[in-house]
C-alpha cells in the first residue's frame, strides 16, 4: 500500500506574501500609502522576521518601495504605471484567450456564463451592496485567472500574477468594480464569453481587446468603448 507524501509547509514569507495579496484585495493595502515594518507586521498578522524577509520580493516586484526615514511606500499609481500594466495585461491575456478557445470544454463555458449571468440578474433586481460586488468580483478575475493559468506556463502566470496586483492597486485608485460599471463589465464578459462558446478565435482576440481597453479606459476616466452587441437575459 503506498503512502502520500505530505506536502512541504508553506514558509512564513510565502503566508505574509499571500497576506499582502489579499490585503490588496480587500483594499486595506491602498496605493501610495506609507508604512513601517511593525505595522505592515500587524496588517499582514505575521512575524517581523517574515516582514523583512517580505520586503526584498515586493520591492523587487516594483509593490513598494523604501523611502529614507518615512518607511516603505506601496505603490503609487501613475500614467506610466497604468498605461503599462494595461498593456501588459493585455499582450499576456491575449495570447492566453488563443490557447483558451481551443482548450476550454463546452461545460466549462456552459459553468462559466451562468455564473456571470447569475450576477447581471442579481444586480438588476436589487440595489447593488457589497456581497454583490464581491461575488461579481471573483467572477470577473476568476476567469481572466483560469485563462492564464490554461497556458500550464508558471512564468508566464507569476508574471500576470504580480501584473494582476498591480491593476487592482490602479482600480483601487480609480473606482473598482463599483455599481455603476458592475454591470457593464458583466456585459461585456458575457458577450466575450458568446464568441468563445462558437469558437470564435478572432473574435476571442478582438472582444477581449475590448474589454481591457474599457477597463484601461475606465480608470483614466475616458468614456468607455461602445459594445456593439445587446444583451437579452431571461429572468
């Protein structure tokens, strides 16, 4: 009879690291802000040792930075910053949504629009409150994560991953997934999900340059991209 092999326990760096992620997530890390080693200890509930071994990773990640007698700096966001983490995400989601087309099965599809068509009737019978932003929240980047990681290419998904940590510090900056675009942004998944499901790639490609390109708009505050494609969703 064999025997599994336990696996190796996570390091206390690796936990602050996941910490520091989802501090960002939950928009208690914001941009810009400052903060020393002891109360990052006490935001992120791990050790100082951990923290300082942290820091080398995140600032050679470009999250934070240290300034001379003020402490360490997330991120600050700026045209540069948002006009390359655009960019970036989207040479990266592109070449993945290629592969994805091909790959994904029809009852993942099937899985994946009624999750985001659970939302769009949820935010249209009622008033939009945290726990709808929240579950809309894992949808949206849910799939954009699934995307990537379909490419079975751990470089190519460390590198969305930390580019991923920087969009939502950027979003953070400039409205998230708020009320007024929840919707919208469920639209337009949806109708990149419809040419996935006829397997559509060019189509793939060019909805989901859309998408992004609304998100990039979005947070510079330009008026968004017009979706030529209606939604009808029955109730």
């Amino acid at each position: 009879m064999s025997t599994a092999v336990p696996s190796a326990p996570i390091s206390l760096r690796a936990q602050a690291y996941e910490s520091f992620q989802q501090q960002i997530v939950e928009a208690n890390i914001r941009p810009g802000q400052f903060v020393s080693q002891r109360e990052l200890m006490q935001l992120l509930g791990m050790p100082l040792g951990a923290v300082r071994e942290l820091i080398p990773r995140l600032e050679a990640e470009g999250l934070v930075k240290t300034v001379p007698q003020r402490g360490l700096q997330v991120a600050h966001v700026d045209l540069k910053l948002i006009n390359n983490a655009f960019q970036l995400r989207g040479l990266l989601e592109r070449e993945a949504a290629s592969r994805f087309v091909t790959t994904v099965s029809d009852a993942d599809l099937a899985a994946i629009e009624q999750a985001h068509l659970s939302i769009v009737r949820r935010a249209r019978k009622k008033a939009i409150d945290d726990a709808l932003l929240e579950d809309a929240t894992t949808v949206d980047w849910g799939l954009h994560d699934l995307m990537i990681d379909t490419l079975g290419n751990e470089l190519i998904s460390e590198v969305y991953r930390i580019n991923s940590l920087r969009v939502r510090l950027i979003k953070l900056e400039a409205s998230s997934l708020s009320p007024e675009v929840l919707i919208p942004a469920m639209e337009e998944h949806l109708w990149f999900i419809d040419a996935l499901k006829r397997r559509d790639a060019q189509a793939v490609v060019d909805r989901l340059g859309h998408h992004i390109e609304s998100a990039h708009r979005r947070v510079l505050g330009l008026p968004r991209p017009e979706m030529p494609w209606s939604l009808e969703i029955p109730e």
